[in-house]
C-alpha cells in the first residue's frame, strides 16, 4: 500500500512549480489605464496592477510600450525606465521588493501591509 506524506506532496508540488517557471515563456505584454498584461504562450494572462513596479507607475504610455523580451522571454526589460521583470515574479506574485518601491506604494497610498513600516522609517 502506497501512503503519500506531506514530505511527498511538497516535493510533487515544488516539482510542478519548477517546472511551470522553467517552461512559462511571454507571448506579449499589453497596457491598460491602471494594469499591464502579459500573455503567455499557453494563453494563460496575467494581470499585474502598476503600482507594484513603480518605475512603470511613473511612466508615460510611450515609454511603458518600449520593452524588449530577453531570456528565452522570460523577462520584459524597459531599458530606459531601468527596470526588469521576470515572468517568475509574475507567476509567484511577487511585487518590486527594493527599499524605494516598498516606500513609493507607501507614500502613494498602496502599501502591502508589511510596507506601512517601511515608509514611516524612510
């Protein structure tokens, strides 16, 4: 008799997710109002608010449509925003860590909750 752990699950799990960011590649990378979307090459879109990057919060239409796709498009790189997003940091949902991004979302009334912290000490 096969018994799976919680051991076994977590390794299947993190298998999977491996694997789906090793294979996730970006078909195109469209903008809204308040959001860009990235479509995948399965079809899969992912929707991601600007406020979590916020060199694109910042930026004119013009210069947010001025990407290229670089790693196999696994990367959107806006040379000129000097800004870089990996498709695994959208597929994770995993928002621009850096000290100043946390403290902009902050400011502009967009903070996680771990980010009010943040902004009182900047």
């Amino acid at each position: 008799m096969n018994t799976l752990t919680n051991n076994d699950f977590t390794q299947g799990r993190d298998g999977i997710i491996q694997q789906m960011l090793q294979t996730s590649r970006i078909r195109q990378v469209t903008f809204g109002a308040e959001m860009f979307m990235v479509r995948l090459h399965d079809g899969r879109v992912i929707e991601t608010p600007y406020y979590w990057f916020p060199h694109l919060a910042e930026a004119t239409a013009e210069a947010r449509e001025s990407y290229v796709l670089h790693g196999k498009s696994t990367i959107i790189l806006w040379e000129a925003l000097n800004e870089a997003i990996s498709i695994e940091m959208l597929l994770l949902g995993i928002p621009d860590q850096t000290t100043s991004a946390r403290a902009w979302r902050a400011r502009h009334g967009f903070a996680f909750m771990d980010e009010e912290i943040v902004a009182q000490a900047a």
